[in-house]
C-alpha cells in the first residue's frame, strides 16, 4: 500500500545532520517546522513504484501556509531543500525526489524495527556512526569522480550535490550494490551509450542513475550486453529509456 504512516525524528537532527541544521539556519523554527510538514505530506504521496512525488503548487501553498506563490518558490526551490529533496519546479505543480523517503522507509517503519529487534541489534556510538557517514561519503565522491571520468553527462561536486549522491549511495547499499558494483553499472551504462552500434538513446544525469529502477538493467545480475545490440530484443527493454 502506497504511503508512510510515520516518519522517525531523532532527538539530535539539528546539530547531527548538516542539511537540517542548513534549513533551520536560513529558515529558523518556522522554516523547519515547514520542512517537516513537507516530509508528512510526501509521505503520504510515498510509493516504491514511483521515483518522484508530484504536488500542485496551489496545494502546498495552502498547506505550508504561504500567503504567496513567490513565497513558495523562494522556500522550495532554496539550495537548502534541493539538497534534500532534490526540487524541481514545473509549471502549475512541483517535483520531489523519492530517495529521502526511500531511506527513512528502510530505516525507520515498524516491519525494520522488529527484524533489528530478532537480531538483537546493539547501538552505534556516535563515533562509529560518524565513521560510517564518512565512508559513504567517501564512496559518493568517488563514484561522482569515476561518472566525470568517464565523459558522462558531468556532475558537480558541490557539497550539497554529493549528500544527495551519498543518500542514493546508501540506497543502493542497502539493496547489497556496493561501490564496485555501481561502477561496474556506470561502465556498463558508458559503453551501450558510446556504442555506435548499440541502438539504446536513454540519457540519464548521475541522481537519476542512482535514484530511479530504470537505471537497474545495467547493473551487474541484470545486465544483459546482447539486449542493446539486437532490434529485436529493444522492446524488451526500451521501457527504460527516457
């Protein structure tokens, strides 16, 4: 069933998490309390099968409770919340990325906490926690630097662009696709693309290549090389292209 039912909030996301602490120093309390309700509201519109949630830029006025729409733009379409949400505005209604909601889905609804409480799962001190941000962190950068090495689509390497690649990195940890296997997928990807013989076109920039299922075909366990070189395997899996 499509939607979250609730979302966790750690006592310690204002100092501990850099994005949040960014909303709330531009924001103050009236921003961040609109931050949160913002999550509530995707939440509800959550779905597994969809990469992004679309909302009518009327109903979030009403519902964040701007008093215009030029108020409205000036909040969502801040450096701060594309971070996090990666924001995209369009002409009666805005864009949101999935990928935070995907991670707050894995980490936090009840069916989670249950598993980690079979498997007795014992906290992380603050230290090893920090640890493992950095080495997502690490991996994310790499995989940024490996994607422009490649002469893909470039991506920058901005700060708040390499939290938002590092929260797709942990999705992907988290389905067990490791660094290794993503780069494999961009190597895959880089090579049908750059194939003049391949008659694949889709294009995609490095977020949607990490965020979205169409990007699977190209990782190792789904890759199939033959399927981009025979037209008669193309409907098979023109569905990905954009």
């Amino acid at each position: 069933m499509a939607g979250m039912t609730w979302i966790k909030h750690y006592t310690g996301v204002l100092v501990e998490n850099d994005e949040v602490g960014s909303i709330f120093e531009k924001f103050k309390f009236e921003g961040l309390g609109r931050y949160w309700h913002l999550l509530e509201i995707l939440g509800q519109k959550f779905s597994e099968d969809e990469e992004t949630i679309l909302l009518t830029s009327r109903s979030l006025r009403d519902s964040l409770r701007f008093k215009s729409y030029l108020q409205l733009d000036s909040f969502l379409l801040a450096s701060e919340l594309q971070a996090v949400f990666g924001t995209v505005k369009h002409a009666k209604h805005f864009e949101f990325n999935n990928s935070i909601l995907l991670e707050l889905k894995s980490r936090d609804f009840k069916s989670a906490r249950r598993k980690r409480t079979k498997t007795a799962y014992k906290s992380k001190s603050k230290e090893e926690e920090k640890e493992e941000e950095k080495e997502v962190y690490r991996q994310a950068k790499l995989i940024v630097d490996y994607w422009n090495f490649l002469d893909l689509k470039k991506a920058p390497l901005t700060p708040a662009f390499l939290q938002e690649i590092k929260r797709s990195v942990e999705m992907r940890l988290g389905k067990s696709q490791g660094e290794n296997q993503i780069k494999k997928a961009i190597t895959n990807y880089s090579k049908i693309l750059n194939s003049k013989e391949s008659w694949y076109s889709g294009v995609y920039d490095l977020r949607s290549f990490l965020s979205g299922p169409k990007s699977d075909q190209f990782f190792p366990g789904e890759f199939e090389e033959s399927n981009f070189f025979n037209e008669k395997q193309a409907s098979k899996v023109s569905k990905y292209a954009n």
